[in-house]
C-alpha cells in the first residue's frame, strides 16, 4: 500500500534505502497513510483491482485494521525497546487506495502519478508524501519541490482542503543538511546518507485523498491543475494541451467510469463503473 515512483528520468517518491542500520518500520515515514496518532495499521491487503492501457496503468488495494501500534516518530528517537505498545479500534478501519500512472506516448506532457485513499475511520488520518528534494514551495493547492538529481515535482493536492497540510523533513545519518545529495555529485558516488521532504496532509475522519505527482524536467515548465467533480477528478494543462482524470469508487456522471483519462477528444474508460464495490464510509463495529 505504499510505492516508489521515478518521473522524469529520476527517482523522486522513494522509501527510506537507510539499511538494516536503521530499520525503518513506521507507516508515517512511507508513501502511504496512516491513522491515530501517526500509528501504524500492521495488516495484510487486498488486491482489488489491476488493468492497463496506453493511457494509464490503474492499480486499487484495500486493507482493514482493528489494532493500530505506537511506534517512536522518528527511526533516531528509538531507544531499543523490542516491543511497542498496541491499542484495539472500537470499531474497524477500512482504507482503499487506487494508485494510476498516467501514460503519454507524446506531446509536452510527462508521465505522472495519481494518489487517491478513501477511508472509513472514527480516526483521525494523514497521507505522507516524501520526495528526495532540497525543498518544497507552497502556491495555493501547488506544492513544487526541488528536487535533488535531474527532476523536480509538483504535487496538487485536489482534496482535501490544504489549510491542514504540514511540510516537514528527515534524514539519515544525520538530522541535516549533510545528508543531502551535493549539487555536484558523481552518479553512483554518493552514499553518505539521504534527506527526504514530506507532505503530511492531514485530514478528518472518513475524508478522502486525491493528490497528483507530477515530475518534470528541471527547467522546463510545471502544469496547471484544476480540481474537478468536488476532488474525484483533476485537470492537468500544459502547453495548451488538457486532459481530465477521474479516479473514485462512486464517479460523477460526467466521468464514465471509476477510472477515466479524457484526452484529445478521446475517452479511456480503465475502471468502468461498477467495477469495484462501493466504498461504505461508516466505519464497522
């Protein structure tokens, strides 16, 4: 339930590659969600669904919790304990998350990647996003980072609102800078370590996620974005060229379909509707 994504010719959403050293295990320090107080969910997923297309790769996994486990924030903060403390949910946490690469076999757009969670929780929970960048700038729903190899990114937060987004960084082997990849680095020459900036976008219990990653080549211009059908679907423009993506178990009428790209006059339908159950939000007792 958590991913890598390289854009643009370089790795920019990664999990930590610290080592055994450091053994990295929280959910918080991953491409994915976490609930509670930051707290991991420690449970087996579902695949629900996988489909391909020229247009975009579509891939949607489910996983239920009835316990959550505390572990120390941060990997540095941990003192050696063998065991952490768990506390059993009243009710049952559901999360489901559709992950789709958007694909283009030309034209100035970039591949990029598209996040969506839908949860039904009486818990409060939060989306991490890391990118491997020198910094992150905030424009309104636009978070454009800096990235540390041959690619920079964008991430447009469709929903939920960006008021309770936090931006904040990790590294290893140290807590700063020094873990940065220098500016002129050799490939395959550094190892000393690795820095890290997060997107932890907060949300309420049972609101849903829709984010897009989008990678581009330092120097050439970002898209805009535009959020469509109340966060179910975006528009990405660049270069006067658009395209609508829909990515939601329970789609407008407009969209067609569960996973939908319309581009160039043209309809994909990845999902079509139906295709995945209905996501129920009310948690289960």
């Amino acid at each position: 339930m958590a991913f890598h994504f390289f854009g643009a010719g370089a790795p920019l959403a990664l999990a930590w590659h610290a080592g055994p050293q450091l053994n990295i295990e929280e959910d918080s320090l991953f491409n994915r969600m976490s609930v509670g107080d930051s707290e991991n969910m420690d449970a087996p997923a579902e695949l629900l669904a996988m489909e391909s297309t020229p247009a975009a790769d579509v891939v949607v996994g489910q996983m239920q919790a009835m316990m959550l486990r505390k572990l120390p924030r941060f990997p540095h903060e941990i003192t050696g304990a063998t065991a952490y403390p768990r506390r059993a949910l009243a009710s049952e946490t559901r999360w489901r998350r559709y992950l789709a690469l958007i694909k283009h076999a030309g034209g100035p757009l970039e591949d990029y990647l598209v996040i969506r969670d839908d949860l039904a929780s009486t818990e409060p929970e939060s989306l991490n996003l890391w990118v491997l960048a020198r910094s992150v700038r905030q424009d309104g729903r636009r978070f454009y980072f800096d990235g540390q190899l041959a690619a920079d990114a964008v991430a447009f937060v469709a929903s939920p609102d960006v008021d309770r987004v936090r931006v904040e960084q990790w590294s290893w082997p140290r807590q700063d800078e020094s873990s940065m990849i220098p500016r002129d680095f050799a490939a395959s020459t550094w190892r000393t370590g690795e820095l890290q900036q997060r997107l932890r976008i907060r949300g309420s219990p049972g609101e849903d996620f829709l984010v897009v990653l989008y990678p581009y080549r330092k120097g050439s211009p970002a898209p805009e974005f535009q959020t469509l059908a109340g966060g179910k679907g975006f528009r990405v423009t660049l270069g006067g060229v658009s395209e609508d993506v829909y990515l939601a178990a329970d789609p407008p009428a407009e969209a067609g379909g569960q996973a939908v790209v319309r581009r160039a006059g043209q309809t994909t339908v990845i999902l079509k509707s139906g295709a995945l159950p209905p996501f129920v939000k009310a948690p289960a007792e």
